[in-house]
C-alpha cells in the first residue's frame, strides 16, 4: 500500500484529456462567437448602404474603411448571402437583414447547427423627417 509508482501516470491519465478538451472547447466558442461577429457586419454595412441608397444622405464607406477578414473562418461567413426586407409603417420604416450560417461539429459536437443571424435599420428620410416637423411647428 505504501509503494505509489506509477500513480502519477493515472493521475495525469485523467487530467491531461480533461484540459485539453476544455481548451479546445474555448477554441472553438471563440471562433463561433467571431465568426457571428463577423456575419452581423456585413449584415450591417450592407443594410447601412442599402439605407444610403434609398434616402440619398450620408457618406458610403469606402473599401478603405470597411471591414474585410483575412482568415478563413471571417472570409467564410462575410460572403454569405444576405436576405434584406422592408416594412413600411406609418410612423417609420425599417429594414431587416437576415444571414443564415451552418456551424460545423468538430470532435466535441458531432451534428452542425443551423443559426439566423439578422439586424434591423431604420429609414429616417431627414427631408420627409423635417417637412413632417415643419408641419406640426
């Protein structure tokens, strides 16, 4: 009972997977939670254009200043194709942009999951927005 040879080696037989699983873990949260990053801006800058488009105001950002990934994971998820609706209310309209990404399994999740990214803009026309203030003033 006193003789403890070799019982390191269970010791680290159990621990060593165990943190190296969790670390791969966090690997892999972190580049999911990047990669929805990513996807919500190119959401945005392409309902921000479609806004500057339709109601002629403000200022396009150029390639200069937009975002652009070089990796695999944001190159992947910037060129997915972006679905954009619009709702007219009386008061206000909005767009809605919606982006669909499959995240693959790796060997701690087997099955791909399927998540719906999406955003919302508002029009402010400021020529209707002033003419609607000017009214009521």
């Amino acid at each position: 009972m006193l003789n403890k040879k070799g019982s390191l080696m269970v010791e680290a037989a159990i621990i060593y997977p165990l943190a190296i699983g969790a670390i791969m873990a966090v690997i892999y949260i972190i580049i999911c939670m990047y990669t929805g990053n990513a996807i919500k801006a190119n959401i945005n800058i392409e309902l921000r254009d479609r806004v500057l488009e339709m109601t002629q105001t403000g200022e396009k950002i150029t390639d200069l200043g937009k975002f652009m990934p070089e990796d695999k994971y944001g190159k992947g998820a910037f060129n997915k194709k972006i679905y954009i609706t619009e709702e007219k209310n009386v008061e206000i309209n909005s767009l809605y942009g919606t982006a669909a990404h499959v995240y693959r399994g790796n060997s701690l999740m087997s099955d791909k999951f399927l998540r719906k990214h999406q955003s919302t803009v508002y029009l402010i026309d400021e020529k209707e927005y002033i003419r609607r203030v000017d009214m009521v003033l």
